[in-house]
C-alpha cells in the first residue's frame, strides 16, 4: 500500500500516456534512503503494463557494478553483442550511444517501452552518460524511462527539463504513518513509536509495523528473537550504503547517544566528521539526528558499528564539544567510551568534570570521571594529583579503596616538599579510617629531609591528629609548648589553639581566657597548609565558650554547601564538621543537626569510615526530636577496637548514656557515663565543657539512690564548670548538684542554674532546669512559682519542636517529617500534669505572649508609625506606648524596632503539616 505517493503516481502515468502516443518523457523518482523508491517504481510498473499496454525493461544498478562500462545498458540490451565491454572515447562513444538509442527506437515501434531503472546513483558512468543521451532524445520515442536515485548518495544526474521531470519522495507525514499503524491493529502508544523512530521512511515504518505486531520492542528473552525494523537499518549500513553515508549515520547516532550535542550548527559539524568526500545536505542531516534520537534507532545504527569506529566518532565529538564551550560533563561523557584518554586534553576535561560533579553531589560520577581519567598516561606530579583527587572521593564510601589510592598518590611524588604536601591528606583519611598510629608515621615519615618551617608545619598538624590518640596526644601538647615561643607567625595560631584546647579540657584556663587568645588571632596571617585545622581549633573553643553563631560563621566559611561533599582528606574539615553538628545541637536546631550530617553518616557507615562525633551528634538529635527508635539505630554500628582512643568515641558514650537515661535505663547511662569519663581522664580533659559525664552520673546515682556518691561527682562537676564559667556548664552542673544536695539548698541551686541558662544560648539545659525548678517550688510548697518556671519551660520546648529547618538546597535533609513532638516537650508536659497545671500553658515568649495592647502597639510599630503616631492613635501616654514597646521587645526577643516587623511574620506563618502516610 503507496500512502502519499498520488503526485508519484500521476506524474508516471501522464509520461508513460506520452510515451504511448508517442512522445516519450522522463520521470526521476528522487529521495533520501529508505523513502520507498523501489516501491512506487514497482506499482508504476504494474499499472503501465497492466493488459500488455507497454512492454517493460528493466534495471537496476549496484555498488559492485558502478566500475565496469555500460554494465546498466547491459541489463536493457541483454542480447546486443553491440554493447561494448570497455568505455569508448570522443566520437567512438557517441557512435555507441547512438547505436544503442536507435535500437530501442525499433524495439518500442513494435510496442511502446516502459524503460524503468531503479538506484541510478549506482550506475557506471558510460551507462549514465547514455541515460542522458536518451533523455535529450526521447521525445519523439513511444519510450517512458522512469528511473530512481538516492539524493544522499550522489549529485541528482542531470537531465534536461525539457523533456521530463524530477519528483522528489518526502518522508511520510505523522497522520499517515498513524494510520497505517492503526490499520494494522497497533495501539495509539505503538503507533507513536512509529511515528517517532520510523522517522516518516516507509521501509522503517513496514518495519516497526511488522515488529510491533508481534509485540514490544525492545524484545524482552522470551519474545521473537528477530527484528525487522534493526535488520533493515543494520542490512542497509552493512550493504546497501555507500562509505560515506554509513558513516554519516554512525556519526549522528554516536552524537545521539546520551543526548543530541548542544551548541549552534554542532550537528552538522558532526555530520561534517564524514571523511568520505562531500557532507550530506542539512535537511537529511537533521532529519536522521531527529530519528537517531530514539533508542531504537540509535540501537540498531550502533549495532552495525565496528568496535574502533564508536570510540573514534565519541573522541572526535568530544572535542569538538570542548571546543564548542560545551559543559565538562558533557565532554567527558563522550571520553567514558573511550578506552584509553591518551590526550591531554581529556585528563583535563575528566578532572573537571569530576569537579563540577562532586560538586554537585554526584560522587560515583565524579569518581568514574577520574578513574578513567588515570587510565591514560600522565607525567608522575598530574597521575599523582588525579589519584589524591580520585582517593578523597573514595573515602567515606570505601576506607581501604581511599586510603590505598591516597598511598598510590603520596608514593608518585618523589620531591620532599610534594610528599610533604601530599602526607596530611593520607594522615587525615587514615584518622577517619582509625588508624592514628599510622597517621602520625606517615607524617613523620614525610618531615625526613624537609626545611625546618615544613617540619614545623607537619609537626603542628600531627599535633591536631594527636588528640585521637590518648597517650600521643600529652606528647604532642607537650612539643607544643616548646614550640610556641619560636613557632613562625603563620604557624602560631595553631600552636595556640592547640594548647588552649589542651588547657581548657584540662581546666587550666576559662572561657574569657581562650575566647581572648582566639580573637586575636583570627585576623592573623596563617599558613595555608593550617588554614582549616587553626580555624577548626578556633571554633572548637568558640563553641566550648558559648559563641555558637560566631562558632557556626567559621565552619560554614569553609565547609562546602550541600550537596558538595565535604573532603575527609582534611583534619581541619572534620573539626568544622564536628563543631557545625554540634553547634547546632547546642542551640537545640536538631533538623538542622539531622538534615546536615545523617547523609554523610550514612554513607559511610560500613564501609571503614568511623565518624563517632557525628554518629553521637545524629543520634543525641533524633533522641531530642523524640525518635529514639532511629537514635539507637544510629548508634548501632561499632564501637571502638585495639588501641583507639580518639576523643570521638568518648562522645559517642556520652551520646549512649544520654539515650540510656531517656529509656529509664539509669544502670546502664552510669555505666555509660563512667566509660566516657574513663575516656576523657586518659586525655586530662577534666572539664565538663564537652561531655558532661559528672552531671549524667550524678543523675543516674540519684535515681538508683545513691545520693551520697551523686553529690560527690555533682561537686566536683561544679567545680570544674565554674572555672570555666560559661552559663551552660555553670547551670548545667547546679542542676546536677541541686538532685544530688536535694531540700533547700537543691532550690538554690535550680535558681541559680536558671539565672545562668538564661543569659546563654543554651535552650535544652534552660528547659530541663526549669523543669527541675518548678517542680522543686511545688514540692516547697510555692505552687505559683512552680507553674510560672513549668510554663516557661514549656515555652522553652515549644520552640525547640517548631517545624524542621530545610536542609541546603531545600528539603528537609534525609526526609524526616516536621518535629511535632519532642523529648523535651513529653518531659515538660508530663511535669505539668503532675503540677496539676489547668489548661494550655500562658505563653510567656514569642507573640503569642503579648497582651492585647502590646499586641496594638507593637502592630503598629512594625508599619512604621512612631511613638507620638501611636500615642494619639490609641489615646495613650508617650510613657505607656514606652512601656508596652520595652515589654514586647523583651517577650518577642528583638532589640530594635525595624526586628518588628519580620518577627511577627514568621510566628504568623502555619506550621507545615506533616506528609501523608
């Protein structure tokens, strides 16, 4: 069946009507490949001949026959000795040509000639030259020569006008193609896919027809195990298709493959790859980018592929796409099907693609890019930066894999101040790995033979790597100290932090002191070998001390944003992520704490990267959010082995203990907090600034009724917390001492701790010691004081369990849900049933705390209206207008008008709704 030939066909008939009435004409039936010119010569044939009307002649040219003279004037004259075996010149030629165009001048007289000739793009050229002798003499011939030629293949022959005409084949229309599916009984979608991949060429769509009709493509091992629509591209470039256009169409399907390059006239640049002689024309070009756009199109085309022809078409488009500007994903997607990237350029384009994908979060493409990248040769110094690079990637998800490829790296430097550079990187991934001894060796080991400032600088950084291991790190403190009265200026800041750390674990030094020694340094010139690990000290201490914006600020400026990964090849690194989780925790942004470091927990666990601190910092999170079901899953994975005795693992006890006391297990968070103040004294870090284990125990004791060795630790916690002197740890520690003491001097101690609390960033402590102390005032009988400290404890903890922060990038990290419910909030709400506290508790912060006139007031305040505009707006005095304002400023937290504004927009937005299921 011919669909949208009718032009084909009417034009065949008029000549071959001229041809009987004798005046011969010409038809050529011109198109691209597979646009059915056999076909529609074919029914011209038939209808012409039908009933003996003309007598038919026929030929049909091949490749294999395009070399021997009139091998096509053979198939017309097959009996004429006449027709010459070799190619006659000048006038002996014309002689020919005429002979033989007299002959089928006598042959028609008999009865008119239907001459059809079908590929005259593969004819010899005396046969061609003889077409267009007959051509020009036609007219008076009862002849009708119909002939057929492939456009992608060869320049159109050139006829004379005169006597003929050309009529081009178009691809079949959308409409057409759907309705010789449908009339074969294919559903709308496969008729789709015929629309789509058949590209309009008839013999592609009888294909797909005859395919889809016996079921879906592509086949699945139980279907047919042929497919015709496959078989007729891979026969047409395996057979039928001329060099050049065979690799036209490898060109084009290896640019499709992965997505149609990008950039103005890149398509035709690739189809410019053709070494075969003339490009195809533009049209035929994007009409085959458009087919080769569909799988099952470019399947098939690269199927008919030599091994070496994709990967060279994939170089070549590659660096035509380099050189196009195009993204260097994009490039290197290209080289990933190439064996071996043997150019420079390509290393190139793979290490900045690997760049730009672990920037993006897209770690095993990132690591893909670089190991093919370090499949070609390199010069020792680049093969060795792509492995470190290539080692950092692997780390979390794989220790052995990261460490043994950081190793690889560090070993191709043979130069003392590139092996010096390159030793922190393996020293830091063998820390995360636990493997401190062998960390501090290696960079001993990298110091041998170097100038004094780069042994200074190793030895600084082997100090920061120390404090994972107990009895090295003593030792390390101790060469610092000797260093810090000549350590160079670039140097010393990371000798003074170091020691304040040391000092202020160890209670030698309070708050004030080390928040000093760390201001004075942070606009000091530092080494950039020591950049993160001085900043990762600095906002250590500045935690320790409370600052926990100004501790967040430093970690933030160096840690990269989601979904960056961030590189565990740096020590410094992971102190900023340490002291961002905790910082976070600190202040009770528990979805925070989640969203930013439960990915990174979770990629690593299993696989030889232990993260104690983070682990202990996602677990305290969830427990506080009230899921201890996930907290205790967190702190599933294994503990401690050998001779660890990193100060992460004494979080991680103090994080269990924690958890231990929120089940009532108060046996078991003891034992817990004794383990970690085990850990803790082999360090000498007696201060309760990081683990407060004293006060856990203390707890635990009082609850198993062991008050008198509760009191003695609660002390001796006090102590320690008081050289300090931040709020936290002060009030932490009196609210410890108040449960061990118990009566009266329990209630003095609760006060005291609340005062503390609340002039400090500490919510979590502040909403526990308010717990205490209302509780304590009802138990003395002062039942009003005992609501008011309940009810600002549950304002407390109504905050703390607002709707979860997004994480970066938006989301909310892992996907937990909004926190509506809290550890902290079960607590204060279970103190205020036993206090026998009637209905919702009064707000006493926030808007909800307003009064109706502080409300007027401040609403107004916030449009901008001044205290005279509101004074007589609401008939009030200047002084009282004064007054509301003080109030509200101090319930709401702001300190300035222009906060206003902002403040009550946000308490005004609806909580998110949790997510269904």
């Amino acid at each position: 069946m011919l669909v949208e030939r009718d032009e084909v066909l009417g034009t065949a008939a008029a000549a071959a009507a001229a041809a009987r009435a004798g005046e011969g004409r010409w038809v050529l039936l011109a198109s691209a490949a597979g646009m059915g010119r056999t076909a529609a010569l074919d029914a011209i044939v038939r209808r012409e001949s039908a009933g003996g009307a003309m007598r038919v002649a026929r030929a049909r040219c091949v490749p294999e026959e395009a070399g021997f003279p009139f091998a096509l004037v053979r198939q017309v004259f097959p009996d004429d000795v006449a027709v010459p075996f070799s190619a006659p010149a000048g006038p002996d030629e014309q002689l020919v040509l005429h002979r033989l165009v007299a002959c089928l001048a006598r042959s028609s007289a008999e009865r008119p000639v239907l001459l059809a000739v079908d590929d005259l793009h593969h004819a010899d050229e005396p046969s061609r030259r003889w077409i267009g002798y007959l051509a020009r003499r036609i007219t008076g011939l009862p002849v009708a020569l119909v002939l057929t030629e492939c456009l992608d293949q060869s320049e159109p022959t050139p006829l004379p006008p005169a006597t003929g005409t050309t009529v081009r084949l178009r691809s079949l229309g959308a409409p057409a193609v759907t309705r010789i599916a449908r009339a074969a009984g294919l559903t709308e979608e496969q008729a789709a896919t015929c629309v789509e991949a058949g590209a309009g060429i008839p013999a592609l769509v009888r294909a797909l027809v005859a395919d889809l009709g016996e079921g879906p493509l592509p086949r699945p091992p139980s279907g047919p195990a042929r497919s015709r629509y496959r078989e007729t591209i891979t026969g047409w470039l395996g057979h039928r298709a001329d060099p050049r256009s065979r690799h036209v169409c490898l060109a084009l399907a290896v640019a499709a493959d992965g997505g149609t390059p990008d950039g103005p006239g890149l398509l035709d640049q690739v189809a410019d790859l053709c070494p075969h002689g003339r490009p195809p024309s533009a049209r035929s070009v994007r009409r085959l980018g458009r087919m080769l756009r569909h799988p099952l199109a470019r399947e098939a085309v690269l199927a008919a592929a030599e091994p070496g022809e994709t990967a060279a078409l994939h170089t070549r488009i590659a660096r035509l796409l380099d050189e196009s500007g195009a993204p260097a994903t994009t490039v290197a997607s290209r080289l990933l099907r190439v064996d071996r990237p043997g150019e420079g350029w390509m290393a190139r384009s793979l290490a900045e693609a690997a760049e730009e994908a672990a920037g993006a979060g897209r770690v095993a493409e990132a690591t893909a890019y670089l190991r093919h990248a370090l499949s070609g040769p390199h010069p020792p110094g680049r093969r060795a930066d792509l492995t470190l690079r290539l080692g950092a990637l692997e780390l979390p998800h794989s220790a052995a894999a990261g460490i043994r490829r950081l190793r690889t790296g560090l070993e191709l430097h043979t130069d003392v101040r590139e092996r010096a550079a390159a030793a922190p990187a393996l020293s830091a991934a063998l820390v995360a790995g636990r493997r401190t001894d062998t960390a501090l060796r290696v960079l001993h080991q990298a110091s041998r033979g170097a100038d004094d400032e780069l042994v200074q600088v190793l030895q600084t950084l082997g100090a920061l790597i120390s404090s994972h291991d107990a009895a090295a790190w003593r030792s390390a403190v101790a060469r610092l100290h000797a260093l810090a009265p000549t350590a160079p200026v670039t140097i010393e800041p990371l000798v003074c932090g170091l020691i304040t750390e040391y000092e202020a674990g160890a209670g030698l030094c309070s708050a004030a002191e080390a928040v000093g020694r760390v201001r004075t340094r942070l606009a000091a010139p530092v080494d950039p070998r020591l950049r993160t690990a001085w900043l990762g000290s600095a906002a250590t201490l500045l935690q320790w001390a409370d600052h926990l914006p100004e501790a967040r600020a430093l970690a933030d400026a160096c840690l990269p944003a989601a979904p960056t990964p961030p590189d565990l090849t740096d020590a410094g690194v992971q102190c900023l992520l340490s002291v961002r989780a905790e910082a976070a925790l600190w202040a009770g942004d528990f979805s925070r704490v989640v969203a930013e470091n439960a990915p990174l927990v979770e990629a690593s666990a299993g696989q030889g990267v232990r993260l104690p601190h983070l682990v202990a910092m996602v677990a305290t999170a969830h427990a506080e959010a009230g899921r201890r079901a996930e907290a205790w899953e967190v702190l599933a994975g294994p503990g401690p082995s050998g001779a660890d005795s990193s100060w992460e693992w004494n979080e991680l006890r103090y994080a269990r203990a924690l958890l231990h006391a929120a089940d009532g297990n108060w046996a078991a968070a003891y034992e817990d907090h004794l383990a970690c103040g085990a850990g803790q004294a082999a360090r000498d870090f007696v201060s309760p600034v990081a683990t407060p284990w004293r006060s856990g125990a203390a707890l635990a004791l009082v609850r198993l009724g062991r008050r008198r060795e509760a009191r003695e630790l609660a002390e001796e916690e006090l102590r320690h917390a008081r050289t300090w002197g931040t709020p936290r740890t002060v009030g932490r520690a009196l609210r410890a001492h108040a449960a061990a003491v118990g009566g009266r001097s329990a209630l003095d101690s609760l006060t005291e701790a609340a005062e503390s609390l609340r002039s400090g960033p500490a919510p979590v402590e502040l909403a526990e010691t308010l717990v205490d102390l209302g509780r304590a005032h009802i138990e003395a009988g002062n039942g009003r004081k005992g609501r008011d400290a309940l009810r600002e404890a549950h304002a407390v903890a109504e905050r703390l369990c607002g709707p979860a922060a997004p994480a970066p990038g938006g989301g909310t990290g892992n996907g937990a849900p909004p926190v509506l419910a809290g550890r902290l909030l079960g607590v204060v709400e279970e103190a205020l049933r036993e206090g026998r506290v009637r209905g919702r508790p009064r707000a006493t912060t926030g808007a909800p705390a307003l009064t109706a006139a502080e409300r007027r007031v401040v609403e107004l305040a916030a449009a901008g209206h001044t205290n005279a505009h509101i004074s007589a707006a609401l008939h009030l005095t200047r002084r009282t207008v004064e007054t509301h304002l003080t109030s509200a400023y101090r319930k709401l937290g702001v300190t300035r008008r222009a906060q206003l504004a902002p403040v009550l927009a946000r308490e005004a937005e609806p909580a998110a709704p949790p997510p269904p299921g």
